[in-house]
C-alpha cells in the first residue's frame, strides 16, 4: 500500500476520533461541575505519563523496526519482547497501586488500574506504526474511539453521572477493550511461534530509554503549562486551562496522523527536495487548523458559555499550530529517522528548560493564566526555530518567515478585536492572501503532485 493510501486510511480513522473528541469534549464540562471536571483532568494528566513505565524498551522497538516490514523481522524475538514488556508493566502497575492505597489516593489507584491495558495498546500502535500495518492500527483507533463515544453518551445522556469517576473507569474500560482486541490479534498471528530470548533485546533499552527521557520530555514539554497551572493557580484556573488544552488535542490527534505515516516514510528514505516542501505544506496546513480556532469559538459562546473564560487561553495556544506541525512531523521525525537518539534528547531538555524558565518567569511577574499560554506558545516558536539548524536545507529564504509572522499577529487580532464570525472570516482572507503571496508556486504543484501520485508511492 502506498503512502497516500496510508494517508487516508490514518487521517480518516484519526478524523472520526476527532469527531467523537469534538462531541464529548463539549458534553463532558457540561454535565460536572468545575470541581469534578478538574479531578477528570488531573487522572488524564497522570496517565499520559505512564508509558515511563515502559523504561524505554518499546521506544527501543519502535527504531528498531522502523521501516521495516512484519515479514522482516524475528517473530521469536518479536514474542520475548511481547512478553518481557507484560510482565514490567504488570510490576510497575502493582507498585502504583500500593502507593496509591497507602496514601489513600484514588487518582493514583485509577492510575495503576490503567497502566497494563494502556501500555499494552501503546506496544502494539507503535510497533503497527514502525512496521507500517497501518490496516490493524486503524482498527485499533476505530474500536476504541467508537466505544469511547458510546460510554461517554450513556454516562451523560441516561445514566447522566456526575462523577468523574465514571468517566475514569469508562477510560479504563476503552483502553482494556483496546489489550483484549490487540493481544488476541497478536496471538492468532504468532501462535505456533516459539518465544526465543536474544541477547540483543538489551538494545533495546539501551536506545529506547534515551528516546524515553526525550519523549518523557516532550511530554512534560507540552504539560508544563498545565502543572504550572495546577500548582501555583486555583482549581477553577485549572479546569479553565485544561478545557481550553483539550481543544488543542482535538486537532493534534490530526496532525499525529500525519506524523504516524511520515515517520516509517522517512527511515527509509531522507528526500531534502520532499521533505522541505512538506514543510511549506505543513505550514499552510497549521495556519488553517489556527483557523479552526474561530469553530470552537462560537460552540462554547453558544452552548457552554460558562467556559467563555477560556477563549484567550484557547486562542493563544491556537496560534501555535503552524510551529507545532513542523516539529511533530517533520523535526522529530528526522531526529528518530538519523538514528540521532542523543541530540534528539539534548535539544528537547535544552527546549525543555526554556519553556520552564518562561513559565516560571511569567508565574512569578505576572500570574496570568492567558500569559501562562502566551509562555507555551513562545517556547515552540523557539523550539522551531532553534531545530531548523541542525536541518539547514528546510529554511531556504525568508518567504517563510513573512508568512509565519503575518499569519500569527493576524490570527492574534483576528481572535481578541472582533467576534468569532467576522474574525474567522478576517483570518481566512489573511491565510489565502498569505499563501497566494509567499507560497502560491509550491500550493499549486504540491496539489498537481497529489492528483498525480507522484512521489506518494
């Protein structure tokens, strides 16, 4: 299957997800209070982290892998490794759930409950991701994101429950259907297979845990604002800048669509003519999903308008789009592509304690949550243009720059002077102008290359 059939197949199971995160997202804050949704927000905070657990072994896999075919590869092995990684999940997951009883935490108990079924789906989507079977891995985001739709409708329609309990055990429930489903596909293709241990397994700690600390670090990268947010502000700020953050997600489930195909595409084969265009097409895609900025506006001022207070935050973040794009699928992408694990790290810790500076800063001077967001959004401007440097041939003139500059102050007056409507429609006029400008020649061709096929093979 060609990468524009993969494209698809991804983007559309990836545009259901975003359908049902859209749906839920919205029903969820209307039916909790601020309280509870601030206790929901701080069980999903958690989890997030938990793949920690894995101690870098599937980060390991995932570049082992990496563009490579099923058929290529050591089922024995490819079995131990199934195997070793259960059994550490399990042990962690017990180890979290002692602390969690003893200090009498139900966050954390919930916690160590989701770790097994949720490590074990993020084994298999990663592996299925690297291997490129991209066929199962639709599957698995279809399973759980219709059975996520499904629970969250019964808990808010009929059983209409306003514990963010519920709503933790639902999560728990998706991620176990999504273990049973995956480890019972997994058995029915390797059975017969024996589970031989290879010496070379150790590898994949060795190279895994140095991917682990910088995906551990993207990740706290990303929810820095969050805990900033969660410490040193109220509860209601929280909840606020949470919602706010769950908006973002929507669109970055897309955008990790794009960057599940590209990253197989580019271990086999680093394109600078290909890939420097896809940057350019990347940046025009960030503009408009900015722009979608405008769509969630006008939901929340019409139906929940008790989280009106969280616009700015959400327009703020939003205007980041553009850089979060490039570094997710193509900066990364070629970090873990060159097999360049420990400059890969080295800039994320570096990018890392920039972010916490400017947070810190900002919570200390001014202790705003909008400037909180204004903070995360400049650390990715900064994370972007500080990685163009390792990759020189992906910032050719200045064109780039003009549009990025123009598109950013635009969408910043574009969202706080006017209503969503007619600022939604002053931005678009900016994005289209803009690219007719800067980039009309590269829009032009890479739609001929879509239609023809080229180079998406």
């Amino acid at each position: 299957m060609n990468i524009k059939e993969n494209i698809l197949r991804i983007f559309s199971a990836n545009f259901l997800e975003v359908i049902s995160r859209i749906i839920i997202s919205f029903i969820i804050p209307i039916i909790l209070s601020i309280t509870e949704y601030s206790n929901l927000k701080t069980y999903m905070l958690y989890i997030s982290y938990i793949t920690v657990f894995t101690l870098g072994f599937e980060e390991g896999m995932y570049i082992k892998y990496g563009g490579k075919e099923f058929n290529e590869i050591n089922l024995e092995t490819f079995k131990y490794e199934h195997r070793l990684y259960i059994l550490l999940q399990i042990v962690f997951s017990t180890i979290v759930f002692l602390f969690g009883v003893f200090s009498e935490n139900l966050i954390l108990i919930l916690m160590a409950i989701t770790i097994v079924p949720y490590n074990i789906v993020v084994f298999f989507k990663a592996n299925y991701k690297a291997l490129g079977e991209f066929k199962i891995y639709t599957k698995i985001v279809y399973l759980q994101t219709i059975l996520d739709l499904i629970l969250n409708i019964l808990l808010v329609f009929f059983i209409k429950s306003s514990s963010y309990i519920m709503f933790c055990l639902a999560i728990i429930v998706i991620n176990l259907a999504g273990a049973f489903y995956v480890e019972g596909n997994f058995y029915k293709k390797l059975k017969g297979i024996k589970c031989v241990y290879d010496k070379k397994i150790k590898n994949n700690f060795k190279v895994g845990f140095v991917i682990l600390i910088a995906n551990l670090s993207i990740m706290i990268f990303y929810g820095l604002d969050r805990w900033f947010i969660k410490i040193f502000f109220t509860e209601y700020d929280f909840a606020y800048y949470s919602f706010a953050i769950s908006m973002l997600n929507l669109i970055n489930i897309l955008i990790n669509s794009i960057s599940v195909i590209f990253y197989n595409y580019i271990a086999k084969d680093e394109n600078k003519t290909i890939i420097n265009n896809l940057k350019r097409y990347l940046l025009i895609l960030g503009a408009f999903a900015s722009l979608s900025y405008f769509g969630f506006a006008a939901v929340i001022n019409i139906f929940i308008k008790k989280y009106i207070p969280s616009l700015n935050i959400i327009a703020i973040s939003f205007s980041a789009y553009p850089y979060i794009i490039v570094i997710n699928i193509v900066i990364v992408n070629l970090y873990k592509a060159r097999k360049e694990e420990r400059k890969y790290l080295k800039v994320v810790l570096k990018m890392l304690g920039i972010a916490f500076l400017y947070n810190l800063i900002t919570t200390i001077l001014f202790k705003n949550s909008i400037l909180i967001a204004a903070s995360t959004t400049a650390s990715f401007i900064t994370w972007y243009f500080y990685s163009l440097k390792d990759f020189s041939y992906l910032f050719k003139d200045k064109k780039e720059l003009k549009f990025l500059t123009i598109n950013l102050i635009g969408f910043l007056i574009s969202s706080h002077l006017f209503n969503w409507f007619l600022g939604g429609i002053i931005y678009l006029a900016i994005i289209l102008l803009t690219v007719k400008i800067f980039f009309k020649n590269e829009f032009l061709k890479g739609m001929d290359y879509i239609r023809n096929n080229r180079y998406l093979n």
